[in-house]
C-alpha cells in the first residue's frame, strides 16, 4: 500500500537478516507487551455496560477527555502533532503484528488527513517484483519472515521521504528493530507518536491465511506468518516498548470491523473530533470483513 519509489538507495546492499544478538539495547525498555491484547484491555476504555446477551459485543465508553482522543491530554494535541523531524515535518511510526491492519489503517489516514504513506514491506515487495537479484535475495528473507538489514530499509525509506514534497508522513511498518528506531532518530528525528496496534495472534492469522488465498504475498501461509509473528515477538515488541517509555505509543484495540478502528485512529489526528465511545467486540470469532 506505499506510494513511493520502491529503487534502493545506491551503496544500500547488505542483504543478511538482522540478528537480534548485534543489536545494542534501547535505553530502558519497559516490560515485554504480549502480542495478543483482548479487547477488555484497551488503554483508553473503562467498561460501563453488561456484555450485550448473545451478539458478543460489549458497550463501552470513555470519559470526554477534552477535544480529541482520550490519550491524548487537553490542550496538548497541537504540540504532539509538532512537526519532530528535520524540515517541519511530522512523523508517525505505524506499528504493530502482522495483519494487525497497519496498512489498511494507514489508507484510510491517507485519504482523510492527506499523510505520505511508506510502506517499507511494499516498497521490498516492489523490488521483488522488479525481478532484480536484489530482489531475489530479498524474497528469501521476506518468507522467512526475517528483517531486511536496517542500512537497505532505511535507505529506502529516507530516499522515498525525499523525493516526496509531502511534510507528513505515516511510517508504515519501520521501525521494526532496535537499531532502525536508533538510526531513524540519529539521521531524520523523533516521531511525533507511534500508533500500535494490538490484536491476539489467532485473529492475526486468520486474517492474514484469508488474504493469502488472493495476495499472491510468498509469506501470507501459515508457515511464514508463524516466523513473522516470531520475529515480531524477538525484535520489533521492543520498539513499542521503548516509545512506550517514553510515553509517544498510541495503543489501539484492533478487534474491531476496520472503520471503528479508524473511528478512533481519525481522533489522534483531528484534536476537533467528538470521540466520547467505543463499541468492542468480544469473543467473537474471525470474520471477514466485506468492503
Ligand atoms: P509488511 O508488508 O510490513 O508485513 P507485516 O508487518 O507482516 O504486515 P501486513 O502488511 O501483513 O499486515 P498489516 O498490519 O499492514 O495489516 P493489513 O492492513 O495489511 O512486511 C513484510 C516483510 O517485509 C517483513 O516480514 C520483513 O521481511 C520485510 N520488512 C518490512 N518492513 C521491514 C523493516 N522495517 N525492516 C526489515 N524488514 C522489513 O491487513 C491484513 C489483512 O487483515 C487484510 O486482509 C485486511 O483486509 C485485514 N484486516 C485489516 N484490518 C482488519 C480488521 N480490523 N478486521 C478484519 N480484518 C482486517
């Protein structure tokens, strides 16, 4: 779902997946989150109603909390949406497990607030469709789930920011390593929050074993989505973590059809929005969702 250029920045090539042992640790992580996040879980809602009998969803609402999303402090929407990187830009990291709906989110954002999306899983797939031999070394490592080198996705990354005029930008996907995060700041800056989102691994699966009977994505079966979620476990949970620490994550209850997921995603960015309630599913099992 990117829209930028998918070439790789010259002098971009080490190839080999990153080893979690090389990599220095972040400065005071917080404890490791479980990849699975039930509903009753979700930081911003406190429980006000009985489970609805039967249809499996439960009424929950939220405090008003000033204008905007909840998590985010009265008054304080202008100043964390302050442009953080180099040139005035904004920067938000999409995070979170495979089929947590980061891409699909991230549409949406594009289409109502205008953001620049890069997502560095398409920008790989296009230089693997690109039939290159870099291409190939990646498509090995990608059904794997194993991460590309921090150097070749960065490159990537920084390359597609700078042919685009845009000034905000969705990160769909990067950082999903310590050093990525690391090296993002060193050389772009910080970004002005992270979105997570968080659903269990068996929903996770479904959604993504049901996208793979039409992607054509070489990681969508089982096998490789169960490395994907692995690598996501051993790598990229302590990104969250460490923006956790620092109180920039945004967590979001992706168990919900993608548009009230968006109904409350859409609140982080519009400090004008009236988001007073949540409506979460609960034990109910996967559906596909019809567009
Ligand atoms: P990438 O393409 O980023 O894959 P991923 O992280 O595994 O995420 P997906 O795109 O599969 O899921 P998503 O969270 O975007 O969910 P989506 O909206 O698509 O990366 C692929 C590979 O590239 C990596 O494994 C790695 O090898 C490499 N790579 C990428 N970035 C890298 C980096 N920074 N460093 C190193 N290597 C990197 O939705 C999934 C499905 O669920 C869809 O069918 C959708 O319709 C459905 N869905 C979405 N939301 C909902 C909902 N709320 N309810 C029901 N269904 C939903």
């Amino acid at each position: 779902m990117g829209c930028a250029p998918s070439t790789p920045a010259a002098g971009a090539s080490t190839l080999s997946p990153v080893s979690p042992a090389k990599v220095a640790p972040l400065p005071s992580p917080a404890k490791p989150t479980a990849l699975a996040a039930k509903p009753a879980d979700a930081p911003t809602v406190s429980p006000s109603t009985a489970p609805a009998k039967g249809a499996g969803l439960v009424e929950k609402k939220v405090s008003p909390a000033g204008a905007g999303h909840p998590a985010v402090k009265s008054g304080q929407h202008a100043a964390m949406m302050q442009a953080a990187g180099a040139s005035g830009q904004t920067i938000v990291f999409v995070l979170g497990a495979p089929g947590a709906g980061k891409g699909t989110q991230c549409e949406k954002l594009v289409k109502q607030f205008g953001y620049f999306q890069i997502s560095t899983g398409d920008l790989l797939r296009e230089e693997v469709a690109s039939g290159s031999e870099l291409g190939e070394k990646l498509k090995s490592i990608m059904a794997e789930g194993a991460l590309v080198s921090t150097e070749l996705v960065l490159a990537l990354v920084k390359k597609a920011m700078e042919t685009s005029d845009a000034t905000k930008f969705l990160l769909d996907g990067y950082p999903r390593a310590q050093d990525q995060a690391i090296e993002f700041e060193k050389t772009i800056g910080k970004p002005a929050f992270v979105l997570a989102f968080e659903a269990d691994e068996a929903t996770l699966e479904e959604r993504l074993v049901n996208r793979g009977l039409t992607s054509g994505r070489a990681d969508d079966n089982r096998e490789s989505i169960k490395k994907r979620f692995a690598t996501f476990k051993s790598q990229s949970e302590a990104v969250i973590d460490y923006y956790k620490s620092q109180d920039l994550v945004r967590s979001i209850n992706s168990l919900r059809h993608p548009d009230e997921v968006f109904a409350e995603v859409a609140c982080l960015f519009d400090a004008s929005c009236e988001f007073r309630g949540l409506r979460v599913t609960e034990n109910v099992p996967f559906v596909p969702f019809v567009d």
